[in-house]
C-alpha cells in the first residue's frame, strides 16, 4: 500500500497543473488475496470468453438457431465478451504486477467503452423481452413481426445509443478538473471512483449520468415489465399444460439473465459513494463486470434445449468426421 502512495507522489510531482497518468489501487489493501484473486479472476475470465465465444459460434453455425430470439443472444454474448475484456484484463495485470499505472487518455476510454456495453446490453434485454412477447403472444406473426432487417435495425440501434450515452456521459468527466489527487480508489475506471479522483465541481456531470441512467433504467424496465405482463397473461389463456411449459422455457432463461443483470445495476445505484463504502462499490462492480457476463452463457446453455441439442450435434459430428 505505500508503495502505491508512493508512486501515486512520484507522478503528482512537478506537474500539479493537470493529471496525465492515474493509480489504481485495486485490491492493494489486501496483499495475501493477491494471487488468489488473480486465479479466480483468470479462471472466470476464461470461461467468459469461451462460453460466450461458443453460443456466438453456435448460433452462427446452426441453421436451426437463424431465428430472431438467438440472433439477439449471440449480440448478448458479444456484448458480453466486449464488457468483461474492458476491465478484466486490467483487472488481472494489477494483481500480478507493482505497475497500476494507467494514462488520464486510457482511463477515459476505458470508461466510455465499459459505459457504453452496459447501456447497449440493457437495451439488449429489453429488445429481447419484446421478441418474446411476440414469440409468445403471437407466435404465427412471429417471422413477418420480426424480420431480419427490424432485427438488424434494433440490434444496430442498442449499440448506437449505448455509444451516445456514454460519450455524452464521458464528455462530462473530461469537464472535469484532475490537478489534486491522481489515485483511483477501483481496479478500474468506474464512475464514482473518476468522480471522487476530480477536484472540481461535478454537479453537472452527475445530474447527466442520472439523467441518462434513469432514462435507460426505466425505459428498459418499462419494456421488459410490459412485454412480461402480455405474456403473463397469455400464458394464463393456454388451454393445455405442454403450450404453458413451453412458454415458461423460452422465458425463464431471459428472466434469470435480466434479473442478474438489473438487480446488480439497482443495487450498485444504492450503494452511497463514500470511502467506507468502496470495497462494497468494488465487490458489486466485480460481480457486475467479471461474474455477469460469465453467467449468461451458463444460463442460456444449461436451461435452453435448442443449444444443448446443437452442441450435442456439433460435438457429435466432430467425433464421428476423423472416423468418416
């Protein structure tokens, strides 16, 4: 921990006029848990990238799986992919190496592409309930309802807002003034870590991060919550046991995955930015950065029937080819 405090005065010296470069300070309270996290982290990082990588590869190899619902989930796994590799590679350098070093420039970047993932997958999640809804609700209009080009389109509009949000949001933080303390109390560049690194006033880049983030909350929940009400209740009108547990499976898996999702964004919004707070802040944003993304693919395998039966496919036909 002094060592960082001391690099941390190092960099501070003879350039109190701005900050260029920036501390993470990680985990560094907690010298022992180093290299296990470390593992941990590799560990999961590594079944993220896999998992994620094999529903994209799945998806894209089975003509079974050319459907609206699996063109979302393999936009959701490279959604995925692209958030975890934002942070955790950082994340693993910091725990194995003295250098937490990361330029003002890199930071800000970091910052704008963890942003803009989350508020794409948000979006993300809510077209997906949408597809559902119609895939339940009308599942014969179902193909003419979502045709490939509105799939595109939506697709092509959850990156495009996620981006203009958090640019919007990150130019606000370049606002900003960093001439005092250059030490990020976070393995990475989360908001409220940047926000508590500034020594000039934030007002307005926080009223614009509310603003924004409300915005997506409510808009993504207000849809999610609608299209889950018209399935509910069409649910309830199916005559026959075996349409109302196919209902329930093609939903269940999305539930889980939007309850993972959301629950970790509502609960990181409660958390009160202070400094006794930051190794919760820091706990919470591991789960949501590291841990989230390596669920989806987990969840979406073990509960959906579709792709298990194409991997069980795929693997077959790789077995049986060398012997062909």
């Amino acid at each position: 921990m002094n060592s960082v405090k001391e690099e941390a005065m190092v960099l501070n010296e003879g350039n109190q006029s701005s900050v260029t470069m920036l501390i993470l300070l990680g985990f560094s309270g907690y010298p022992c848990l180093q290299a296990p996290l470390f593992l941990v982290f590799l560990a999961i990082y590594t079944v993220t990238l896999v998992g994620n990588l094999g529903i994209v590869v799945v998806i894209r190899t089975s003509p079974k799986l050319h459907t609206p619902m699996y063109f979302f989930l393999s936009h959701l796994s490279f959604s995925d992919i692209c958030s975890s590799s934002v942070f955790t590679p950082k994340l693993l350098g910091i725990l194995v190496v003295e250098d937490r070093v990361i330029s003002f420039k890199g930071c800000m970047a970091q910052f704008f592409f963890g942003c803009a993932f989350v508020i794409a997958e948000m979006s993300m999640l809510a077209v997906m309930a949408y597809d559902r809804c119609v895939a339940v609700c009308n599942p014969l209009l179902c193909t003419a309802a979502m045709s490939p080009k509105l799939c595109s389109l939506l697709v092509a509009g959850t990156y495009t807002w996620g981006g203009m949000c958090s640019w919007t949001i990150t130019c606000s933080l370049l606002e900003l003034s960093f001439s005092g303390s250059n030490v990020i109390h976070h393995f990475g560049c989360e908001y409220s870590a940047i926000i508590s690194a500034s020594c000039s006033d934030s007002h307005f880049s926080q009223l614009m991060c509310f603003l924004i983030s409300t915005l997506n909350e409510v808009c993504s929940l207000l849809i999610i919550l609608t299209s889950y009400a018209f399935i509910v209740v069409t649910i309830i009108k199916m005559p026959s046991a075996a349409g109302l547990r196919k209902a329930f499976s093609t939903c269940a898996s999305h539930l889980t995955a939007i309850t993972i999702f959301q629950g970790t964004v509502l609960f990181l919004y409660c958390v009160p930015n202070s400094k006794s707070s930051w190794l919760l802040i820091k706990v919470a944003t591991v789960f949501f950065t590291v841990m989230s993304p390596m669920l989806n693919p987990l969840i979406y395998s073990l509960r959906n029937k579709d792709v298990k039966e194409t991997v069980r496919s795929l693997i077959t036909m790789k077995l049986l080819s060398p012997a062909i």
